[in-house]
C-alpha cells in the first residue's frame, strides 16, 4: 500500500503504462479521464482533458474530488471548489 496507482484500459496513452507514482488517498473517473488526490492535498490529472488541466497537476489544499462524464471538481480545504 504504497499510495501509487495502477492505469489500465483504453487511456488513448495518456496515462503512464506503469501507473502514476505519489501518495494518493481518492482516485475519481470520467467517461475519458481520471483524477487522483494526493495526500498533500494536490491533485494529479491525465487522460483526455482536451488541454484543460494542467499536465502536472493542481497544486492546492483539497480535500474531496469528483468526476463526471466529461468534467471534474474539487473542493479545497476553505470551501471554495475548482472545475
């Protein structure tokens, strides 16, 4: 239980083949993309975001995330959400 997490399937090569390294604690996926919530509170993001999210990430104190069809949410420590 080392927090990495493994990725599979049809990603259309957007996520590593040998899964993404960190300290996560929540993953959460869309219909072509996938979020993960690392300890620390920054947020990872691969798959299809057609160049929404930023490759390396959201750096930030969140503290929930969620993924619908073709959007995601997160909500930081202070209430406030990023989509």
């Amino acid at each position: 239980r080392d927090g990495s997490i493994a990725c599979y399937g049809n990603n259309d090569g957007q996520a590593p083949p040998d899964g993404v390294a960190g300290d996560f604690v929540a993953i959460a996926a869309g219909d072509l993309h996938s979020i993960a919530l690392r300890r620390d509170g920054s947020i990872a993001c691969y798959g299809n975001n057609d160049g929404q999210a930023p490759p390396d990430g959201v750096a930030g104190d969140f503290v929930a995330i969620a993924a619908g069809d073709l959007h995601s949410i997160a909500l930081r420590r202070d209430g406030s959400i990023a989509c």
